[in-house]
C-alpha cells in the first residue's frame, strides 16, 4: 500500500483503536473519528445488546470511519469464549479455551471457533483479540487461568493452531496473546505492573513455544502484554514498550510480519507507572502497530495529540511509522473490506450453532475421577455457593446470576448464597444453617484465591458425611479448586460462572450425560491447603 498521499494525521489515527460507551456510536466516537481520522474500534459486552442492534452498529462505524478516512475499520472484540465473551444472550458464546482443551480434541477447538467466526462475522466484527497463546504455569494468576488451553507448552500448541485454522479458513483476523507471555504471574496487568524475572533461554523453551508456533502458522496479529522482562529489557519498559522484545525479539528472532497489537492502555500497568499519551507514544515507537484505548477518557484525545505533537517533531522513524501504516491498510485490505451486504443467515444455521455449542459444553465438563458421575442429589438438595467473582477486569460479569439459587429453581430444595472468602464465623453459620439436606452440592468461585471457599468446602463435606449424605463440589471457574478437596469428595470442573455451564451440569446430574474433560495437570498448581 502507498501512503504518501495520506496527511499526518490520517496515519495516526489508523495506529489507534478506540473503544466508546453505549449501543450507538457515540458523540465522542463520531467527534474523534471526525477529527483525529481514528481508523479502528474495539467492542465489549456494554456495546451490544441484541444481534440486530450489534450487527446495525457495526454497518454505522464503517460507514463513518470509511466516510472520514477513505478506509474501512477494523472492528475487533475480545470473543475468547469461557469467563471471556462479549456477545449479547441471543447470540452464541463458546466455551473458553482450558474447557475445550480438557476434551483432548483440537477439533472442537476448531469447531467452537468456527462457530465465533461465522457469529462475528454475521454483525460485522472482523478482529477477534483469540485465542490466548498463554501458558498457565503459576497457580495464583489471576487474570489468564483457565483462558489458556493448558499448564504446559507442549499441550498449549495444538489446541491454538486449530483456532487460527479455523479463523483464517472463515476470513476472520484472529489475534494472539499476550506476547511474550502473561502465564507466569500473581500480578493482574489490569491493575498493577507485573514482572517476569526469567531468562531468554527460559522463555524459550516455555513461554514462546506457543508464539513461536502460531507465528509458523501465519498468525496476522499478536498482542502485548504490560509485563517488564528485565531480562530481555535493562530499561524499566514492559513489553508493549520495548522495541527490545518487540522488533528484537518478535520480528526479527521469531520472523512475526504481522500486526503487533498493543493490549488496552488505560490498563493501570501504563496508566499508573507512565501515563497513557506518553505509554502510546513509547508503544508506536517499540513496534506496536496499533495501540488500543478501550473506554472514553480524556486520555483518547490527549494520547492522539501527544502523537501528533510527536510527528511534528520527528520523534519518531519515519520510515517505520509508514511501513506500520502500509502494513495495517494490508491487513485491512484481506481481512476488513468484508461488508453487512450480504443476507443475513437463516434461523435453522444459528440453531445448528447453539446446539453445537451445547453440546461442546457438556462433554468439556470434567470430573476429578474422569468419567465419574455425580452423587444423586435425591429430593431435599441444598446448593451453596457466592455470586459470581470477577476474578480480572477482562472477564465477563455474571452480576444477574446466581448458582445457588439456579439450582435450587432446578432440582428444588433450599440453597444460600456465601460470601465471595467467607470468614470462620461465616462458614459456622452456613452450616449451622443446613437444613435436613438429602445432599450437599457446593459451587467455588476460584476458591485456591479465596481460600475461605475451600474452608466452607471442607465443613459442609465433614457436616454431609456426619448426615452420611452425598456432597459434591463444582469449580465455577478456574478448576484448582478441586484439587484442594478432601480425597473422598466428588469434584466436576464447570470451567465458567454461566448459564450454558450450569444447564450443562444439570443435565450430568439428570443422568443424561456424563463429563468426559479431562482435568488438567494438577502437580503443576496442586497446593496444600494449610499453606
């Protein structure tokens, strides 16, 4: 592509992805697309409400940034599918990564991001920021978890290449993260700065393995992580803002020519620690072909100045800030001149979706002793457990849904709703509190984080076997949980705090089907629970 009819401030505004607020284009969007020549939006669950309304907003932001720049947009999301999704109920969210993988099929890894690519693609959305290359290696992070495909690189590598198969089979820009690895922390970029201390020869053989086998693949796009790597990186610069990691390490050693996204940089590890407009600037200038500002702030408009000023100035390489250009308008030349022209797809395609995906989500259920089936729950059931726990910023919230109360609706019996980390005498009171009880069915919530979850398990199974009535324990989220429970108790990974997930664990219980996930490589995150 030639860019040397474009003005200064048409380039800038194709290195920027901004994100805004309602379910139309706001004012603000349409000022900044406008007056910056902004070229690229992000989307989140807040953003849509309905298929139509979504597919309806989409035809409007290409109209308005084809109509103000002279190029279409990329309109991306973060659809990872799991705790991670951001489509609206009457559309079809996927399960997450570590689900799907617990089958030991990359097929319905490649089947659940079929059916992402052809729900994105019916309102418009054509980047999807998926699949997580991650590794979960460090049992308390608490922002990647069950996002990833697996605790071990080896594992990671074949369930990532069926997704971007199947993307790049559908016509869909995928984008893999968060380079060069966000496994291997306790520390949640979303609020704080977070630092691997590990050596070259170190990620090399663990955390780039997945990077550099999608990069093999021909992945289109990786993301940034907000993580220093003084290892790789001697200035106090995380990754986003090393041209070190980022042309170094990614271009040149693992021969990336795709487009280097940056993750959201109103996220406090660049908020807090170097500012957004200044965190931008030192972003574009390591290699980052985009960098993303998800929510309207003030920083939007000052982050594009601050480029602009930097322009003027010849901060930056020249050269490399129009290959950057060139590069972006490629990809949007392959990836995003697809339009909402097309008839939209027949009532019987979307059902043959939904029931794909349901039946994705019961065979990914997993049980500690694979294959087992749980304990009858007989007439009086009592179901306890706390409202969802957003473990991370990037997840979904589950704030209208309650489990304990959705099962006792289900199987009828009684049920409580616990604290998210319930104290001594809060776990006193909910088993003080159990009724005559024909079994005990308890949901955590990433319970190895608020170890009060696994207390509460450990009373409520001691009260069940003294009543000498079954008890079972579901991990609504990340599936350590289990490995934290008393030998003798029954254990099922639900993987995700959400509807399609309980549905599918009640059909377990119905006896009408069984889980066959495997549970994942517990000597890796197994913990004491005295510890």
């Amino acid at each position: 592509m030639n860019v040397c009819g474009m003005t200064v401030k048409q380039k800038i505004g194709q290195r920027f992805a901004i994100g805004f607020s309602g379910t139309k284009a706001s004012a603000e969007l349409c000022r900044l697309v406008r007056e910056y020549k902004v070229g690229n939006v992000i989307l989140f669950g807040d953003n849509l409400e309905s298929a139509s309304q979504a597919r309806a907003l989409c035809r409007d932001i290409q109209e308005l940034v084809r109509g103000e720049t002279g190029y279409p947009a990329f309109i991306a999301i973060d659809q990872e599918g799991g705790s991670v999704t951001r489509l609206p109920p009457d559309m079809v969210n996927v399960p997450g990564a570590m689900a799907l993988a617990s089958t030991g099929k990359p097929d319905n890894v490649f089947l659940a991001a079929q059916i992402t690519a052809a729900e994105l693609r019916r309102i418009g959305v054509n980047l999807n920021l998926a699949p997580v290359l991650d590794i979960n290696c460090n049992k308390d992070n608490p922002v990647i978890g069950n996002r990833s495909y697996a605790t071990a690189a080896e594992r990671v590598v074949p369930f990532a290449a069926a997704a971007i198969r199947a993307y790049e089979e559908a016509g869909l820009m995928c984008c893999g993260k968060h380079f060069p690895g966000h496994g291997d922390t306790a520390v949640d970029s979303h609020l704080a700065l977070p630092l691997v201390n590990r050596k070259q020869e170190e990620l090399d053989a663990r955390e780039l393995v997945p990077f550099r086998a999608a990069v093999a693949a021909g992945i289109p796009a990786i993301m940034t992580t907000h993580i220093l790597f003084p290892q790789l990186e001697n200035e106090r610069l995380p990754a986003t803002m090393s041209g070190k990691i980022l042309k170094g390490l990614l271009r040149e050693k693992l021969g990336f020519d795709g487009l280097i996204l940056s993750d959201g940089m109103e996220m406090k590890a660049v908020k807090d620690f170097y500012g957004i407009p200044k965190g931008c600037a030192l972003a574009l200038s390591a290699g980052v072909d985009i960098v993303f500002i998800c929510h309207e702030s003030p920083d939007m408009e000052a982050s594009l100045r601050e480029i602009n000023t930097a322009c003027e100035k010849d901060s930056f390489d020249a050269g490399e800030f129009d290959d950057s250009v060139e590069r972006i308008l490629w990809y949007k030349e392959q990836y995003a001149a697809f339009g909402l022209d097309a008839e939209e797809e027949t009532v019987e395609d979307i059902s043959r979706r939904k029931e794909q995906n349901a039946a994705l989500m019961q065979i990914a259920l997993a049980s500690r002793e694979n294959g087992k089936a749980p304990p009858p729950l007989s007439e009086r059931p009592f179901f306890a457990g706390s409202l969802a726990c957003r473990p991370t910023l990037a997840s979904s919230s589950q704030d209208s849904l309650s489990f304990a109360q959705w099962f006792a609706k289900k199987f009828g019996g009684s049920f409580h709703e616990t604290p998210v980390n319930p104290n001594t005498d809060e776990i006193a009171r909910i088993v003080s509190t159990l009724p005559e009880a024909s079994s005990v069915v308890l949901g955590t919530c990433n319970g190895h984080l608020n170890r009060g979850q696994i207390d509460l398990a450990y009373a409520l199974f001691e009260a069940a076997q003294m009543r000498k009535i079954p008890f079972a324990c579901l991990a609504l989220q990340n599936p350590w949980d289990l490995s934290l429970l008393p030998p003798q108790a029954y254990g099922m990974a639900l993987w995700e705090y959400s509807l399609k997930s309980f549905q599918a664990a009640a059909a377990v219980f119905r006896g009408e089907c069984t889980p066959c996930g495997r549970f994942p490589e517990v000597k890796i995150i197994s913990l004491n629970r005295l510890e």
